[in-house]
C-alpha cells in the first residue's frame, strides 16, 4: 500500500504542468478559478512544511482554521509532510458553532495554526497569544523562507495524518485518530467501487473540506491517480445552488458528493433559467451521503434534471462515518437507486418485511453493499449478529476504521456505529439513529419518518426535527418545525392542524408539542444535518425559562 501524500511527488515528476486543485471563487472574485497544479502542489507545500517544521516535530498538531480554498488543501498536504496531524478545522465566525470550534481547538492542542491573511485577526483574537500562526497564502512567505533543500522522507503508514472531529449531532466533538493508512484504504474502497474503473475523473465539489465527505472527496481521491479537481465555498453552494451544477456542466466522467439536504436544497432553489444549456450526461457520480437518504429526493431530483442529461444510474446512496474515515457502503453506478417499501409497524418492531398497504408503508433506500469490509447487523443489547431483514446496530470492521479517538477510548476491532439498518441481499438499509429513536408508549418511531410527513403535510415548512421529552414520567413526542424560506401565505393554525393530523393518521402518534419557528432557527451540524440533541436542549432551556417567568 503506497500511502496516498507519497503519490504527489510522483505527478508532480510526471504531470508537473496539469492541475491538480481548482478554486472557483464565487465570493471574492466573482466565480474566478484559481488553479493550483500538480507541479506547484508539491513545490509550495514543501515550502510551508519547511516553515511548519519550525514550530512542530512530529506527532504534534497543526490546525487549519481557514475557509475552502487552495491554502486549505497545501496547509493539510504541509502538515503531513511535516509529520504533524493535521486538525481540519473552520476559521472563527461560522454562524452557530463558536462553542464547537472551541471544545475542539482546546482537545487538539495545537502547537500551530495555519490561516490565511483574509481571516488572520479573527484567527488572532480567537487564539490569543500562546499558539504560532503561519499565514498559508503565497504572498505571505518572506525572504527567510526560501526553500532550504529539505524534503519529507517515506510515510509511515500508520501515522496519525489528522484528527477528524465528529460534526457534534449527538455529543460534544470528539477527535477520530484517521492514520495514513486508513485515508489510503478507504479512497481505494471508493475509487474501487464508484468509478467503474474511469482512468481519469474529475470531482466538482462543495461540501466543507473540515468535513470528513468533503475531505475525501474533494482532496483525498485526486491525490490516488493525479486526477483534477474543482472546489468552491458552501456559503456560494446556499447563495446560488446552480452553480453546483453549472460547474458541471460538460464535463467528462466528474462526480460530485453532496447529503440528502442538499440535493432538496438545490431542487427548491431551481429556477427554469437555471437549466438551460445544462450538460450533465457526463456526471457519473452523483454520491449522497452524510445522513438519511430519502427516495422522494432521488426520484425529484432525477425527474427534474433528466432533461439536462442526468443518468438516474449514477445517483447513489451511500452509507459511512468519521470512525470508518468516511464510506462504508454505496450503491454503486450500475443500476438505478434501489428503494423497498417495507411495513412501518413491523419495522418498529425491529423487522423489514414488504408493505402490504402503501398507507402503512415506510421506504428505505439501499446503499448497496459494503465497501471491502466487514458489515454486521447486532443485537444493540447483546452484540448478537441478527439475521437478514432484521433490524439492529450496524458494526463495521476493515482497514479504513480508526483505532481511536483523540484522548479518549479506543474503538477496538468492531466498530460500533450507534446507526440502525438492516441486510437484504446483501445491501445495506439503514434505518435510523440508535439514539434518536422516539420510543412513546412502547411503540418505536423513527424521527426522520416523522419530518418526512410533517414536510408532506405543509408544503409551507422547511426543516423539521423531532425528539422527546419526558413529561410526568412519559416520554411525549414533540416537532420543531422552520418555516420555508420559499413559503407563501403563512397560517399557523392551519399548519398545526394538518400536521398533527398527518402525523396521527400515519404513525399513530399524537404530537405533545409542534413548535412553527423562523427559517435558519433550528439548530445545525456543521456539515448541515438538523441536529435533534440542540434542538430538544433548547426547546427545554426555552420552557424552563417561560416556566420561571410565569
């Protein structure tokens, strides 16, 4: 196994003058590219582990706390160069996850940060004065860093490369130990398996490279072959979404990565000008990831663009976590997604048998068969392996699992996920989050079932979350629900009547609580999944307080 940071000398020697990484800046430069190739790849991030290593001796810790670009990709190539790890992280200021930055900066203890001059006083001020910062941009190195000769030996594959930070749905951030050794196994599980062998591909990505899809999509896969690839900010992705897909337009053999959000996202923000003289045919990757996949989506989403050229066979489902590097498991690019209506009572009770009556039916979304490692459907209780079609914790073992987390416990030779799903045939279903179940009045409800028809119920909404709480000793079932950006006449009353009568008629579930807020009020990950745990802490917080003021 040749670890993936060793490649780069070798297209850097073959292909010096073919880009590598292009930046398409919508923000600053108004959709300017800046292109870094293969040959200046290598030769500035030589220069900038030349000034890391400075301030750093291996094992140490280098966090990146800087927007998508070009100095994001040479600071993490720097820093394994350097034999530090990396901590892909976000420069100061991102709406929402100051607190996050902070429990994550503080666990990683880095000995340097690596910025760029456009956020270098934020950066200041958030740091304070005890840890170094190297400005990444070109124009920052002076005189004194003229290339000194040094160059990086061979990569001990099981090195740390960089600390991978949980998006914090569920808990506090915790640091998964992602060695060479696990980036270079898991890229060639997703190389192997979604590209149909392409000698050459060109990925056209959005998604935050702190992000652990975002990552390997964006800059881990091109780093195997040498392949291009085409980056550009998420907050240009929410302005214009179809900027998304002019980028790949008329492109050969490109793919792209985005969660089940984004792709609704994009169908919502669509205007008709939007299509015209789109070229899609040659995307033959169009991954969808990071959270539950909804067929809905992939149906809308290929009826929408089937007249720009989208092949409904290159839509795929995927399945993966931080703690596997990222895939797991994913559809693949030969057949159209594949979606089972199974009977929503007997999955609750934990079996996926087909629906005899559509009224009684949720559908689950395959994402294919596991991806060169070992898939385990358990037993939460008991760790007992559980037959095809029946419904327990996913396990994951194979090359690509971490061994650790940063400063906590080790994850040992089964992986257990906390994620639900279920083996048909070989394929993987997942069905939900072990800890998000709603379990009210013994009956189990998944929450992204509940959303899915509050979103059916009022056209007006926009996300939902729903969570419970205790309430005289029961558990009660409550929604939070935004209003759509897009949403015309607003009334209320008639929101929460066809709501809670939606969700009654077919879950049998009668909502404690729906709570109508503004858009952008309910709570986030960073990677732009709805996280339940902040939104049912806050809606507790929120009735505590208006107890006390009563």
């Amino acid at each position: 196994m040749t670890p993936l940071l060793d490649r780069i000398a070798d297209h850097a020697r073959l292909r010096p003058g073919s880009p590598a990484y292009t930046f398409v800046d919508f923000l600053g430069a108004d959709g300017d590219p800046r292109v870094c190739t293969w040959g200046e790849l290598y030769e500035r991030s030589i220069r900038l582990a030349q000034r890391l290593r400075r301030f750093v001796v291996p094992g140490e810790r280098v966090a990146v706390l800087a927007p998508s670009g070009l100095e994001y990709v040479l600071a993490l190539v720097a820093s394994w160069y350097a034999g530090a790890i990396a901590v892909p992280l976000f420069a100061p200021g991102l709406p929402g996850h100051a607190e996050r930055l902070a429990a994550s900066f503080a666990d990683c203890d880095p000995s340097v940060v690596v910025t760029v001059a456009a956020c270098a006083a934020e950066v200041r001020a958030f740091v304070g004065g005890s840890t170094k910062i190297i400005i990444a941009d070109e124009a920052a190195a002076g005189p004194a860093d003229a290339d000194t000769g040094w160059r990086p030996g061979p990569t001990e594959p099981d090195d740390v490369a960089y600390l991978q930070y949980s998006s914090g749905s569920t808990r506090l951030p915790a640091g998964v130990e992602i060695t060479h050794r696990n980036l270079t196994a898991n890229v060639d599980q997703l190389v192997g398996t979604l590209t149909g062998g392409r000698p050459r591909i060109t990925g056209v990505n959005w998604l935050p490279l702190f992000h652990d899809m975002g990552l390997l999509a964006s800059v881990a896969v091109p780093l195997r072959a040498g392949t291009d690839a085409v980056l550009f900010d998420p907050v240009a992705f929410l302005m214009q979404p179809a900027r998304w897909l002019r980028l790949l337009s008329g492109r050969a053999d490109a793919y792209t990565a985005a969660p089940n959000f984004a792709y609704d996202y994009c169908l919502r923000r669509l205007e008709p000008a939007d299509l015209d003289g789109l070229d899609l045919s040659g995307v033959f990757l169009w991954l969808n990831g990071a959270e539950p996949v909804r067929a809905a989506t992939l149906d809308r989403f290929a009826e929408r663009l089937s007249g720009a050229g989208l092949d409904r066979r290159a839509l795929c489902p995927a399945y993966g976590l931080a703690e596997a590097t990222v895939y797991v498991a994913g559809h693949g690019i030969d057949r159209p997604p594949r979606a089972l209506a199974v009977d929503r009572d007997r999955l609750a009770a934990g079996e996926a048998v087909p629906a005899d009556d559509p009224a009684g039916q949720s559908v689950l979304v395959s994402c294919g068969p596991p991806a060169g490692q070992e898939v385990a459907i358990v037993d939460p209780a008991t760790g007992e392996p559980l037959p095809d079609g029946r419904v327990g914790e996913i396990r994951v073992r194979g090359a690509n699992v971490a061994r650790r987390y940063w400063r906590r416990e080790e994850i040992g030779g089964w992986l257990h996920t906390g994620d639900l799903g279920t083996l048909l045939d070989g394929e993987l279903f997942v069905t939900g989050r072990l800890k998000d179940l709603l379990i009210v009045a013994g009956r189990n409800h998944y929450p992204q079932d509940v959303e899915e028809t509050v979103g059916e119920a009022a056209p007006e909404l926009g996300r939902a979350a729903a969570f419970t709480i205790t309430v005289d000793d029961q558990e009660k079932a409550v929604v939070v629900a935004e209003r759509s950006r897009s949403a015309g006449e607003w009334h209320p009353d008639q929101i929460t009547r066809a709501v809670r009568q939606a969700v009654w008629r077919r879950h049998d579930l009668a909502l404690h609580d729906l709570v109508l807020e503004e858009p952008g009020a309910i709570p986030r990950t960073t990677s732009g999944k709805v996280s339940r745990t902040a939104c049912r802490n806050r809606y507790l917080e929120e009735k505590t307080m208006a107890a006390q003021d009563a």
